[in-house]
C-alpha cells in the first residue's frame, strides 16, 4: 500500500477539528486550520466578551479600519508563545500557514474566537475577493477576506493576512444555545468549468437540526431561508454542486434530499458532492462506513465501504474527484480510490500516525510541477511513482496537525 510521509508535526494546543487548503490561484500554498477547546471554568460574562470583538470588528470594518483581535506573528515565532487574553465556555482559535519554498511550514495568522466547528474557502474568487468562512460555536457563520501584496508572487514572505469582511448569526432564540456545526459553498463546481458567480450560497447546519440558506451579497451575509430539517442535531450539511436548489444534510440516523430519509446504523457526520461526475455524494457516518450513492435511486448506496473508524469528514480530491480523503476518528485516516468504477471502492493509503481522534483533513490544490518545486527531489527518484495528493491532517485532542503525501503508481493515475 502506498506510503503517506510526515512533513511536519505542529502543536495547536486546542482540539485541532478542521483544515482547509486555499483553493485559488496563486494562493495554493496557503492553509488553515481551526480549533476546538472547551472551558468548563468558564462563564456567560466570558462568552459575550469574545462575541463582542466580532461585533467589534464589523463596526470597525463598516469604518474601513482594522482592529481585529488577531495575533500574527513572524513565521519562525512560536504558537506557545501566543497567549489568549480572554477565556470563554467554548474557545478556539483559527490558524493561517503556508508551505515555503523548501517545504518548511510556516505560521502565518492567528485569530481567537469562539470554538470552531468548520471551515471552508470558497472555491473560486469573488468580486476579486479570496474568501473563507467560518462556522463557530456561537451559532455564528463568519466571512474573512485574504489580503496579499505580492499576487504575482507565491513565495511565503508575502504579507498574508485575514480580515474579517462581514458576519452574521443564524440563531432565531436567543434562548436557546445555538451552535453552526457545518456548512458549503454553493460554487464546487465553480472553478473547475470556469464558471463565474457574484452572489454565492451557502447552506449551514446546527445543533437544533436546523439549515439556514444564506447569500452573500457584497459584503453583506443575508439570510434566504431556514428551516427544522432534523430532530437533532444536523452535523452536515452539503449542496448538490450540478444543481444548487438542492441541499443535502445528515442528522443522528439520517440523512435528507427534499424531504427523503436513507437510514444509516449510526448518525451521518459527513457529506460531499462530486464536482466532476454528476449525480454522485458521498457520506460518512458513525457505523464507519463509507457510501457512495447515485443521486437519480436513493433506495441504497450504489458502494459501502468499511473504513474501519466513524467517518467524520469525506474529501473529494479537487482535480479528478477519483480519490476521497476520509477522516476515520478512531480509526485515522485513509485515501479511497473510487476510480474504477464499476467495482468498488479500495483502501489505497492510511495514516495511523497520531494519538487521537482524526477529524480534520484536507487536499491540497497543488499541481505535480508545483509540489515538485517545493518537496525534496529525492522523493521523485523513482518514476515508478508520482504525487496525487498532499494532505494536512488535523488530530482532534492532541491538536497536532502532520503534513503529508500519498505516492502511487503511474499505471493508477
């Protein structure tokens, strides 16, 4: 089975729960990570002081100042010696790194906020704007804007940074708790047919089994629609890439399209739709299995495929969507080769490599020239193999993050 090296090993401190790479050109080298720490010490008045810096920054931003809470640092400072001033139930913080041109990982950005549930860039620019969202435990759908000096340039020296750009809250009673547990961009498919768009979706999940639809318009977050898609809590929530009017969303034992329910044995903790072949998503579960199904039947999956851990996050591979990237929790992680249909899907590579729960990872936008130019040449030695996925894996708990590649052979590409 092929190998998945470590790159680098890095201490978040706080539950590592999400990472996302930049999807946009020329910012591929760019990701980030989001964390997860509860403070059972904790009380109300420290909640509503990490709310109010949101609510701080927007009024700034209307102002065209900037006064965000972030703690950015030199690329070769240290995380722990970043200290929070502020303590608060659920705490988490958002990390931005970069890839250097040697490979060497590099601390970018730091922002505090309340804990993160997830995180998504958008796939493709808009306004001229690089966007990522954030989902927090205040029930919050956060959208921060990249700023760069030097586009022509990808080199990490480049004056990254993120700066909130609009925010808004999707809780209807503010009596009740509220957590964003997910949610997706409406523009999957966006970048891969160079299709354009001015005013994206986006659906978010929570913890009352709620979806909200949301527009961003400008540089205003607007609410569409809303509605009690589950009893539960909804722990996913994904559109259908080749037709936006339809949203997917898993709950404890189900997930929903237009009202239909496909029982799983455990809740269903993740959903991804294939951009490149319509009528194809993905969804993990509890159970620890993988399922593909055919959008057209949702009698059955067309493929299940043990995975051997509770599959939190599912990954389609962002050039040809043959590969999924799974995060197992207890059972770490693994790429899954759905390319040679119609037989099923196989284990092709794991990581097992850490000392808790996976919840987090990702792949990498890079083309082979461009991790050529940045991974050592003795991994490209041997023709027999080439690069088809780089990945950071986020470990829930102990909060490392390891950065690292699958190899495989040319006859499988």
């Amino acid at each position: 089975m092929p190998s998945i090296k470590t790159l680098h090993v890095w201490d978040t401190k706080y539950s590592a729960d999400s990472v996302e790479w930049c999807p946009v050109v020329p910012h591929r080298r760019v990701f980030v990570c989001g964390t997860y720490q509860v403070d059972s010490g904790a009380d109300t008045h420290s909640e509503a002081a990490i709310s109010s810096t949101v609510d701080d920054q927007l009024a700034t931003v209307e102002q065209g100042e900037d006064i965000q809470r972030d703690l950015t640092t030199d690329s070769d400072e240290n995380p722990s010696d970043l200290q929070s001033h502020v303590s608060y139930k659920r705490h988490g913080r958002l990390f931005m790194f970069a890839l250097g041109g040697s490979a060497e990982l590099c601390l970018l950005q730091q922002i505090e906020m309340p804990a993160i549930l997830d995180l998504k860039w958008c796939h493709i620019e808009i306004r001229d704007k690089v966007l990522l969202a954030v989902a927090n435990a205040k029930g919050e759908v956060l959208i921060y804007e990249l700023f760069c000096t030097k586009k022509d340039d990808i080199s990490v020296d480049m004056d990254y940074k993120l700066s909130l750009l609009t925010a808004l809250s999707i809780v209807e009673d503010s009596e009740c708790e509220t957590l964003a547990l997910s949610f997706d961009w409406s523009t999957g498919r966006n970048s891969l047919s160079d299709i354009s768009e001015e005013n994206p979706l986006l659906t978010v999940s929570d913890s009352r089994g709620g979806i909200t639809l949301l527009r961003l318009t400008g540089s205003t977050l607007e609410k569409v629609d809303s509605w009690r898609a589950h009893n539960f809590e909804a722990w996913i929530t994904a559109f259908d890439y080749w037709n936006t009017s339809i949203v997917y969303s898993g709950m404890y034992s189900s997930f929903v399209k237009l009202g239909i329910n496909k029982s799983h044995e455990a809740g269903i903790t993740s959903l991804h739709c294939n951009a490149v072949t319509e009528h194809v998503i993905v969804s993990g579960s509890y159970d620890e299995n993988l399922r593909v199904w055919d959008t057209r039947s949702l009698k059955r999956p067309t493929y299940t495929v043990s995975l051997g851990g509770g599959v939190w996050r599912l990954k389609w591979d962002p050039h040809r969507c043959n590969h999924l990237l799974a995060a197992c929790m207890h059972g770490g992680f693994r790429v899954v080769d759905c390319s040679s249909r119609p037989d099923t899907p196989q284990v092709v590579a794991e990581f097992n490599e850490h000392q808790s729960l996976a919840y987090g990872s990702d792949f990498c936008h890079f083309s082979k020239e461009e991790l050529k130019s940045i991974l050592p040449e003795e991994d490209f030695e041997n023709e027999s193999q080439c690069f088809d996925v780089v990945s950071i894996l986020g470990e829930y708990g102990s909060g490392i993050e390891k950065d690292g590649h699958h190899t495989e052979q040319k006859k499988n590409r």
